[in-house]
C-alpha cells in the first residue's frame, strides 16, 4: 500500500506491480514508471493521485502485463446410449 508521507511512492506503487510478473511485464512497469515521472517533473499533473491514477492507467493498458485468458473448462459429453445401435 502506498504511504502517503513516503517520498518514493511512485517506486513504491512500481514494485507493487511488478511483484510476481513475469520479466517483460516487469520491464513494461519500468518504462510507465520513467513516463510518469517525466510527466511530473513537467508539472502535467494537478495532484498525487492523478499520477497514481495515471500509472495505474497505462499499467492497464500495457499489452505485456495482461494476465492471459484462461480456456474454459467444458464438461465432458455425456454418450446417449439411445442413439447408439445395438446388434443382437
């Protein structure tokens, strides 16, 4: 969780999201982290939370970091013993 007395909360935020992802994930959150940190530096945002929100923005639309679709589980079929023809 983010402290909002701490300094490095934006490298606080980063490790969160990196935690448990897999290297090119972890390398895309580096990149979102060097953006927002720039658009900071240039004043873009009005408050922390608009930066927060903003990384957590383009954390969610970064491709690498998508957890991937899981294929459904189907039930097996059932045989219809009807339809199978039986010899005598």
């Amino acid at each position: 969780m983010i402290d909002d007395d701490d300094p490095n909360y934006l490298e606080s935020l980063a490790q969160e999201y990196k935690s448990g992802k897999n290297m090119v994930c972890r390398s895309a959150v580096d990149r979102i982290l060097a953006a927002v940190k720039e658009r900071r530096v240039k004043g873009e945002y009005s408050s922390k939370m608009d930066v927060v929100d903003d990384f957590i923005k383009l954390y969610h639309l970064e491709p690498n970091c998508k957890e991937p679709k899981r294929a459904l589980k189907t039930a097996p079929r059932k045989r219809n013993s009807k339809s199978r023809s039986k010899t005598i």
